[in-house]
C-alpha cells in the first residue's frame, strides 16, 4: 500500500510537467504575436522586438517554460492580453466558485439518478425498465451537448415554461436546474451502465446465494451486499467525470450566459489571451491528476478485494 501510494505521488508531478510542457510548446507556435495583441497590430517594429527581448519571447522555449513554470509555482500565471491590467488569478478565481458550484450540482444528478437507475435495471434484467434504462445509457452517451443544451432549452423554457433560460444566480437558484442537468446527462448515462454491469456481476458472486441461504431478506440483501460492492466502480469513475464536466462546461456556460470558467476559456481562446489558456490547462490538469490520486487512494479502503487481498467481505 505505501510503495502504491508513493507510486503514484512520483507520478503526479511528471505528468504535470509533460503536460504543461506540452502545451507551453504549443502556445508558442499558435498564431497570433503576443506583444502585437497587447500593442497594436501596426506598432513600431523596432518595439515590438524590444518589447520582444524584455519579455524574454526570443529565448528558447525550454528556457521560457522554466521561467514561467517558477513563476506558476508561486501562484503568478501573468497578466490578461485581452484585460489590459488584470491578473489572471484574478480573472479565473473569480469565476472558478460559479463552475464549482454548476459541476458540484451536476455531479450529485448524475450520482443520484445514475446508481438507482442502473441497480433497478439490474435488478429487474430482461424486464421492459432494464430495456429503457440501457436506452438512456446509449442516448445519453451519444448525444452532443451542444445537441442537448437547445432541445432541452425549447422543451423546457420556451414550450412548457417552467425553467429560465438565462443567468446566473447560485446554487439555490433555480436558474442552476435546467445547465446542471444537461452537464449531468453524460454523467447520469455512464454511471448507470457501470452500475447495471456491476450490479449483474455481483449478484452472480457466491456470498449472495450464502446470504439468501442465511435466510437474510431481498431488501438486507440488495442494500447490504449487493449495492455496497456494485457502487465501488462508480466511485474510481468520479475523477475521469470532473474531465467531463470540465469539457461538457464550456458549451452550456455559452448556451446559459454563465459567467463561469468554461465561458472564460471560450472568450480567451477567441481573444488568443495565451496566459489565460496556459494558467486554465495547468490548472485543469492538477485538479483531473489530484481528484484520480485520491480515488485511487480511497479505493483500497472501499473495495475489500484490495484491503483483504481476495474476495468481497459479506457480514
């Protein structure tokens, strides 16, 4: 267990650095002339190129990424190029408490309809609701957000009118129901697959038949055993679906005018505003990287198979 963990705190950081590396690479062959962006696209050329040299953009690209990855590390990811005098942890801490909250919300959607939806459907395997509940799983999965975000807007805003369409209010607002449903469907969709399959594959274990031998009721039975050892790989899943609803986030924070990371991600990438876009995917990595480390570490203290060595516990 601790050369395990140790394993995978090496890991962490490596895999940051190549990532960040990466995209450093990348930002500095995309289009677009950083100091041009901050002067104008018809400034002096002997000050851009002084300008050019103070910023240290000449030197070699490793020799930038350690320089800005010194700075990073003290939390200074520079200024905006399209907010003229604005810090960029000023823009993105702004906006990171509304995205938590919209993908905290979305997250407990797809966690509390997912696992009821996937353990009826196993439950009830051949029946007419296990057929609907692997349609939702395919639908769910295929559909696009950006397919979901304007039928569900017409459906529910414009046709019955029961939701609004627009703005942010907080968590208890009613205007966060209608976003964080479309970012949970994916959600909803995959942990109800991993649920029904689990659940299936737990069922046809041997400690089921020893506690319906022991005489232990169905309901004892399925919320005892049955749904404590399905829910264990919806658990190691949680870290891949805060990757999904990152992505998903762009597209509905557009769509619902929420003033979110995902709608600053979006107007950077228009406004090639590269500080903001490396400070976004650095940070967007550390939280994907630390929310799998510690799935990974709870894993052996929820799955018995890894704390014992061999087979689920049955009380």
């Amino acid at each position: 267990m601790a050369g395990y963990i140790i394993r995978r705190l090496i890991w962490t950081p490596i895999l940051l650095v190549i990532v960040s590396y990466i995209t450093f690479a990348l930002v500095q062959f995309a289009p677009g002339d950083p100091v041009l962006l901050k002067l104008d696209q018809h400034a002096n050329p002997e000050a851009v190129e002084r300008i050019r040299t103070e910023m240290g953009l000449n030197d070699p690209v490793t020799v930038q990424y350690v320089r800005y990855i010194a700075r990073a590390v003290r939390g200074d990811f520079g200024e905006s190029i399209r907010w003229q005098g604005r810090t960029v942890n000023e823009l993105i801490f702004k906006r990171v408490p509304v995205s938590a909250q919209l993908g905290l919300a979305a997250l407990i959607i797809s966690v509390v309809s997912g696992i009821p939806i996937g353990l009826f459907a196993a439950l009830k395997q051949g029946s007419i609701w296990d057929t609907v509940a692997v349609c939702i799983t395919l639908v769910g999965q295929s559909l696009p957000v950006f397919l979901t975000v304007p039928v569900l807007l017409w459906l529910f805003a414009l046709k019955l009118d029961i939701l609004p369409t627009h703005g942010w209010g907080g968590f208890f607002d009613t205007r966060i129901i209608l976003p964080a449903f479309v970012l949970g469907i994916p959600g909803i969709a995959i942990i109800t697959r991993l649920t029904r399959a689990s659940t299936l594959d737990v069922i046809g274990q041997d400690y089921i038949r020893t506690a319906r031998a022991k005489g232990l009721t169905e309901r004892i039975i399925t919320y005892r055993h049955i749904l404590r050892n399905s829910i264990i790989p919806v658990v190691t899943t949680l870290g891949f679906a805060l990757a999904g609803l990152a992505s998903g986030s762009f597209i509905v924070e557009f769509w619902f005018g929420i003033p979110g990371v995902g709608l600053l991600a979006l107007e950077s990438l228009f406004n090639l505003d590269y500080p903001i876009i490396m400070a976004l995917t650095i940070l967007g990595t550390t939280l994907f990287v630390l929310a799998n480390l510690i799935v990974d570490l709870a894993y052996p203290f929820l799955d018995p198979r890894i704390r014992l060595g061999g087979g689920y516990l049955v009380e």
